[in-house]
C-alpha cells in the first residue's frame, strides 16, 4: 500500500473527538434516538384522526320480497317490496370524542417522555465513555514516559553490578519495578480499547482519539435538585398518569348516549313510485351498574396507581440523585487529598533518594522504588480525577444543564 493511502487509512481509523462534539454527535443520528423520533411522529399523525366520525356505512338489499303465493320472488308485484340501497353514519357523543382526542394526545407526550428518557441515557453513556478515553490517553502517556524514565537506570544498575557496587539481585529488583510500570501499560491499554468502543457506538470511527479539555469537575447541587421535578424519569411518569386520566374520562363518556343516521332510498314498482326513508337512533346506556360502571372504575384505578407510582418514582430519583451526589463528593474529596498531599510527599521522597544516591548515601534500587511509587501515584491520581470528573458529568447529564 502506497504510504499516503496508508496515512489517509490511519487518519480516517483514529479521528480526534472534543467532549461537546461527542455529545452533538451522540444526540444526531442515533437508531434509538430516530426509532423514538418515528414514534413520536406516528403519534402526531394518527392524533390527527383520533376525534373524527367513523366511516359511514353503506347498506343495500331486497325489502319486503315476497316468497310465496302468485307474486313470489318477483320484485315489481307487490307494494312493500324494494331494492334499498342506503348510508348509515354512526355519531358517537362530543364526551367520547373529546376523550379520543385528549388520549391521543397524552400518547404523544408519552412517546415523546420516553424519547427524552433514551436520549439522556445515550448522553450519559457517551459522555462517560469520552472521559474514560481522555484519562486512559493520558495515563497512558504518563506510563510510558515513567517507563522510559526508568529504563534509563537499567544500564547504570548493570554496570554497578559489573563493577561489584551492586549486588546482583539490585538488578533484578529494578525489573521487578519495570514489569510493575509494564503491568499498568497493559491494564490501560484495556481500558482505552474498552473506552473507544463505547464511543464508536456513537461516532462512527474505528478508533475515536478524545481531544481537547475534560468536562469539569465541579457541579452546583442546589440547582440541579431544584430541576429533579423536571427529570425525563418524572416526566415520563407525569405522561403515564396523563394517559391513565384519559382513560378515566373516555370510560366515563360511555355512560353518555351515542346517536346514528341513515338514509334509505328504495326502488319499487313504478306504479307505486320509489321511497326514501331517513332513521335515527340512539343507545341507551341503561345497565351501567354491568357495563360502563365496572369500566369506569378499573381506569379510576389505573389512574390512582399511575399517581402513585410518579410518588414513588419522585422518591427513587431523589434517593439516587443523593446518592449520586455523596459519590462525587467523595471521588473529589478522595483526588484533592491525593493531589495536594500524597503527590507532595511522593515527590520529596523521589528527589531525596535520588540526591542520597548521588551524595553516595543511598542504593540504586531506592532510587528506582522510589520514582516507580510516584509513576504509579500519578497514574492512581488521573484514576481519582477521572472518577470526579465521570461522577459530575454524570450529575449534569441526568439532572442539570446538559440533560436534554
């Protein structure tokens, strides 16, 4: 392969991605997300015809044939006997029609709550699997330079031996250190193919590279519990309580009458000239205590257990926004303490090491000890940052300003 088609293969496999374009790419283009849009969109239209008449009905027959005697069976002999052809139209009462309507119209909230649900668990997902990208690229980073770093003792540990400074088994301490810095390479190379193929799921790269700054750290937790009544979750439960309602309202229109029309024209002998007739009629909800009343309360209930479950719904979403919320206060407090305490600390105890082995005063291999322990502190604190910083995307993208 030439190698500007190699370099072109290379640039289309690993795309560079910020945090903001993922999310813009994780909301456009989506299956789920088309799949919940089309649902809606199927909702509007058939909303459109949800209050309408139903169709009218065509009849059309012989009445009045007679069967038996002198004129069976002819149609001209007789008075009463005629080809009927007619229309019916069926009116159902405004209550019931009313009540189509508003159910109609309380699915496509439903569907549209439930969009909002999906896509704010896409959101979620892609936005945790960028920042679980961006920190395994820079541990990754880190790891490799700590191990450069420490290999370059490696020929000063053989020499040390060879010159009887050292004791042989130093050498095999500093490869123990290595193998441990090698290990961690390893692990995070897992979790950056891992990582890489949440996010593929949403942008269509091979092997997406996150790019740019990671989303911050901090969060405002009085605001977001001020928007917890406007969480997709409570939506959602507000719109099944809404359809129940409209159950509740289209049982009742039942116990209202329902009335019909129809139109007859009938051909007769033209002796006694053709006939139209024009019929009403009207149900009679009259054993309402075996029919309607049995109807009405079952979608009172409904409705009843559709209010209780947005209760408890409201609880469980303030329990895990609690929750949610002591997590991330914890992932913070757990890297500002590593950060502003152990690093110090651990890089006191590099650069003491280092200048006692320089004043002849310490051995090679706690040198080694020593910058590997840091090497992998930091790479324990990128591990720490990343969990605060998951812990406030997260946050945000359930119940803040990102939602959806």
């Amino acid at each position: 392969m030439p190698l500007a088609a190699m370099i072109a293969a290379q640039a289309a496999q690993a795309q560079p991605v910020g945090y903001e374009e993922a999310l813009e790419a994780a909301r456009a283009e989506q299956p789920v997300l088309e799949a919940g849009a089309l649902r809606v969109e199927a909702r509007r239209v058939a909303a459109d015809a949800a209050d309408e008449l139903p169709d009218p009905r065509l009849r059309a027959g012989v009445m009045n044939l007679p069967v038996t005697g002198p004129a069976a069976f002819e149609i001209d002999r007789q008075l009463p006997t005629q080809i009927a052809v007619g229309i019916e139209q069926e009116i159902p009462n405004l209550a019931r029609r009313r009540a189509r309507s508003g159910l109609a119209a309380s699915e496509i909230r439903l569907a549209e709550a439930r969009l909002g649900m999906t896509e704010r668990s896409v959101l979620a997902d892609a936005g945790g699997a960028w920042v679980s990208l961006y920190y395994a690229q820079r541990r990754m980073d880190l790891a490799r330079t700590a191990l450069a770093d420490l290999r370059e003792f490696v020929p000063v540990a053989n020499s040390a031996v060879a010159s009887g400074s050292a004791r042989p088994a130093e050498s095999l301490a500093i490869r123990r250190e290595l193998l441990g810095i090698e290990d961690a390479i390893t692990a995070i190379e897992a979790s950056r193919e891992t990582a890489q193929a949440r996010l593929s799921r949403y942008i269509v790269v091979d092997q997406p590279v996150a790019q740019g700054i990671a989303p911050s750290a901090d969060v405002d937790p009085e605001r977001l519990r001020l928007g917890l009544e406007t969480n997709p979750e409570l939506l959602l439960a507000d719109a099944e309580s809404e359809r129940s309602e409209a159950g509740v309202r289209l049982a009742r229109s039942e116990k209202r009458p329902d009335f019909g029309v129809s139109v007859t024209y009938g051909r007769r002998n033209p002796d006694f000239g053709d006939v139209v007739s024009v019929m009403g009629s009207v149900t009679l909800p009259i054993f309402t205590d075996r029919r309607q009343n049995p109807r009405i309360a079952a979608a009172e209930a409904d409705a009843a257990a559709a209010l209780a479950e947005r209760d408890d719904r409201l609880r469980a979403v303030t329990a895990r926004f609690e929750a949610d919320l002591a997590a991330w206060r914890s992932a913070v407090r757990q890297w500002e303490r590593a950060r502003d305490e152990l690093i110090p600390l651990a890089r006191n105890r590099a650069t003491l090491e280092t200048a006692s082995f320089a004043a002849g005063r310490a051995d090679l291999v706690d040198v080694i000890a020593a910058k590997s322990a840091l090497a992998l502190l930091e790479l324990e604190i990128l591990e720490r940052e990343q969990a605060a910083v998951e812990a406030a995307a997260t946050l945000r993208l359930t119940y803040g300003e990102d939602r959806p």
